[in-house]
C-alpha cells in the first residue's frame, strides 16, 4: 500500500522537457482539443487532463495546465502520460472531453473544474471504472470513484474554529451569504463547535454580493437593546446631577463618550467574505460597537484574496491556508516560466500530477484503493488525502494578519489523525438541550431546516430588554470594565 507521495524538486526550466505532441492519438468524438505530453517512449499510464482550456473559464483551466506540467518535469516519470482536453467550461464539452479521454485509454481523469462538468462526466467515468481527481468544491457532486482536491469549506471551518477554540474562544457568531456556501458554512461550524465544546450563538445571513451589512450586523450586536440600556442609565445620572449630585456629574460626563452599555453574548465572528465585502462586514461591526481584540474576527481561505495588512480592524485577525511549506518554490517557478504569480487553484493541479506519479506505480488492482489510502499524501500544498466518498481533507496552516504581512502561527499539520475522516464524513444531529444559534436576515425555522435538516423550535433565550436583577447585573458588569463606580 502506497503511504506517500514523494516527488522530485528539480530546478531545470519547462522547456528543456522532451515532449511529444499528438492531435489524433485516437477516435475523435468531435473537434475538441486533444494534446499529450509525456517525458519517455515507453510511458502507458495515461491520465486524461480535462480543463476549461476556452470559454469563461479558460483562464483557470491554462493556469491548471501549466501547474500540471511544471509538476510533470519535476515528478520525472517516464511512465506517466498526461492527455489534455478542452471542456469549454461546459457540461456538454466536459461529456465530450471524457469520450475522447476514454477513448485514448485514459486510466485516470483529472478535472473538470466546475462541478457542473464534473457531474457531467461521472457517469462515463464509472462505466469504466475511472477515477475521476477533480478541482470543484461543491461536495453534491462527489461520490466512490469521484474525488476533489478542491479546498472543501468543511475542512476550513473546522480547522479555524478548533484552532480559535484551543486559544480560549468560547462563543462564535457567523455573518454568512445566503447561499449554498453560507448554509455549508454554518453547517461546518456547528458541528465543529459541538466537537471542540463551545457555542454557535448568532448567525446572520446576507444578500451575496452586497457591501451593505448595516442591518444584518445592527441586529447581531444587539444595538438597539445596548444603546437603551446606557440611555436609561444616563437619564438616571442627569436627574443626580441635576439635584446637585457631584459623583452623578462626573460619572455622566465619562459616559458620553461611550455609544453602548454591556457585552455582545459572541467573542469571535466568523466571516467567510472576501474584497471590499470582508472590509464593509467588520467595519459596520465596529460602528455597532463591537471591536477587536474584544470579539476576535477569523475567516476562510477566501482572505487570502484581499490585502488586510493595513486593515487596523483586522489586525490579529486569523484564517487557514493551504501549506505554505513548499509553495514558495511553486510560485517562484510558476512566476519564473509563465510571467504571473499562480493562485492557490493552481497549485491543485501540480499536486493532481504528483498523486498520478504515484498511481502510475501501481500494477494492477483497484485505482480506488490506492486513491483513498487513510495515511494520505504530501504535495506541494503539504498533506492531503482523499476520502472514499470523494471528498478530501487538506493539512493547512493558521494565519494571522499582521501589519507588515500575514504571519503563520500555527503550521499544518505533518499527518492526519485516524478519526479526522469519519468526523468528516458524519453529520451533526443536536442532542436535547441544544441551544439553538439566533438566527438575523432570515427566517428560522427554514435556516434551521437547511442547517439540521429540521426545525428545532424556540431559540436559546429571549432577545428582548431585560428587565429587574438580571439587569442590573449587565449594567454592573459593563460598568466595571469601564472602571465606573455609580453612585448609589
């Protein structure tokens, strides 16, 4: 049983490979692009490499391709063919791209890109028992026999909570789209939370796309209920004041520079956001009062996408990464042969050709077996494995952002865990007793059906202003964090 990737790191230039190039390789099912490259006479290990070489994803799809090849010259298997064919970026082509690849005895497929191309070929794919190593993230798509290295927003979800839970975080809010990608967020987080022993308490929803987080964020803070609780306590102070009380005056004048009274029930908020979105999101948090270092602020790997190092907001802020042990040498080559820096997409398909070095060992037996070895790999992007029912776990690092740029704090693991695949794959069912998350900008009972698969009834606790000892006893708290002695 292979137990890892190994591959070669070699420094010599793309161009020096020797390649041969062929069009007509074998039956044609239509027009589509069809080249191979290989680094031998005698290789026989055919992979099929299905990418959006045209149409709106074209750009993506070269990016791949020229990660599959710098990692072709690097792995230096002779034995190992990569066939390249156009999806278009379309389900349709994607049908057609795997016809020709089956027919060109392709024993393994890597791609499509898009998970709508992906479930495209699926069906062809398994008629024929071939593994299929796709890029989507969409884990509807997956199955035995169709796997991703796509970035599952499972796995990122876990990874930044269990980390900020083991710094002594206790209660996370989410602000997510409402979405596909929000709801598997939200779904990611509570059972994450559930495993690490805190508390999901608020989850707000917002239109994707929009800068407009004013209302979503108000309703989060409780801004309404934390602005009256000062107000009435300000009205107290002006009426001592106003008979002559000193202490009142003085206590009064502190408080006029303050917008709010007592804490947030969350002291981290999860924001899956990117751009101009992340920046708008935590700025309106912090114009209801809820600042950083108080309320911890953390993120996907989306913020890789954004320049926050002169965010002051954000500084301290923490998001995973995919392992940054190796892919320094990647961009750098990348850069070097193709006059761009490569996103972190790019990166997938060089280990995509790593994994196929390695089947491509292989004699005989089941693909399958081999792919969903429990050790996992190591690649360009550190550890990763992929799990029988096609989705996968990557090892990433914690990083926080920092003024003079993002700093790793915590690396990614060497190995995986034995369990980590079976927490994966289990879904979250809450216990009696579960305090359900608020819900803002959406209804609860549907938010809560899509994140649990059934209602669970009344939320945790009233939301209203509360009155008499309870109280008065948040008002005392939140005065003395301010250093504030009220008169009696």
């Amino acid at each position: 049983m292979l137990k890892k990737i190994s591959f070669l790191i070699a420094f010599g230039l793309l161009a020096g490979c020797r390649t041969t190039v062929s069009t007509n390789g074998g039956a044609d099912v239509s027009s589509t692009e069809i080249s191979e490259v290989n680094l031998g006479t005698d290789g026989n290990f055919r992979v099929g490499v299905l990418l959006p070489l045209s149409g709106d994803a074209a750009r993506q799809g070269n990016g791949l391709k020229n990660a599959t090849m710098i990692a072709l010259e690097d792995v230096r298997e002779p034995n190992l063919i990569l066939q390249y064919y156009d999806t278009k970026g379309t389900p349709e082509g994607a049908r057609v791209a795997v016809a020709n690849a089956i027919n060109q005895k392709s024993k393994l497929i890597i791609g499509p890109l898009k998970s709508s191309s992906v479930e495209a070929v699926a069906e062809q794919a398994k008629s024929h028992n071939i593994p299929v190593i796709a890029f989507n993230t969409g884990s509807n798509v997956l199955q035995p026999g169709i796997y991703t290295l796509g970035l599952m927003v499972e796995e990122q979800v876990d990874r930044i909570i269990s980390y900020t839970a083991a710094q002594g975080r206790s209660r996370f809010a989410l602000l997510i789209p409402d979405n596909k990608t929000g709801i598997a967020v939200a779904r990611a987080a509570v059972k994450s939370a559930a495993k690490n022993g805190v508390k999901i308490t608020r989850i707000g929803f917002y239109t994707p796309g929009t800068t407009d987080f004013s209302a979503v964020t108000k309703q989060m803070s409780d801004y309404n209920t934390r602005t009256g609780r000062l107000q009435n306590l300000k009205a107290g102070l002006k009426n001592k004041a106003a008979a002559g009380d000193g202490s009142a005056a003085k206590v009064l004048e502190r408080l006029n520079k303050t917008d709010t009274l007592g804490e947030v029930d969350f002291d981290t908020v999860l924001i899956p956001e990117s751009g101009a979105g992340l920046k708008a999101a935590v700025a309106m948090f912090g114009y209801y009062d809820v600042y950083a270092p108080q309320v911890k602020f953390i993120g996907t790997s989306v913020w890789e996408n954004t320049r926050l190092n002169t965010e002051s907001t954000l500084r301290g802020a923490w998001y995973p990464a995919l392992s940054r042990s190796h892919s320094g040498y990647f961009a750098n080559k990348y850069t070097e042969l193709f006059g761009e820096r490569p996103s972190s997409l790019y990166s997938m398909g060089y280990d995509a050709v790593a994994l196929a070095s390695a089947l491509s060992k292989k004699s005989g037996g089941d693909l399958n077996e081999t792919i969903a070895n429990s050790d996992g790999y190591v690649g360009i992007n550190g550890a990763f494995r992929l799990l029988d029912n096609g989705q996968n776990q990557h090892s990433l690092d914690i990083v926080e952002v920092r003024p003079a740029g993002d700093v790793i704090v915590d690396d990614a693991p060497k190995k995986f865990n034995a369990g980590d695949a079976a927490d994966m794959a289990d879904s979250f069912i809450p216990e009696a007793g579960y305090q359900a998350p608020h819900i803002f900008g959406k209804d609860t009972n549907t938010a809560q059906t899509l994140i649990y698969g059934r209602p669970l009834g009344l939320e945790s606790q009233p939301l209203d202003y509360v009155p008499g000892a309870q109280e008065r006893e948040i008002v005392k708290e939140g005065l003395k964090k301010l250093n504030i002695v009220v008169p009696d």
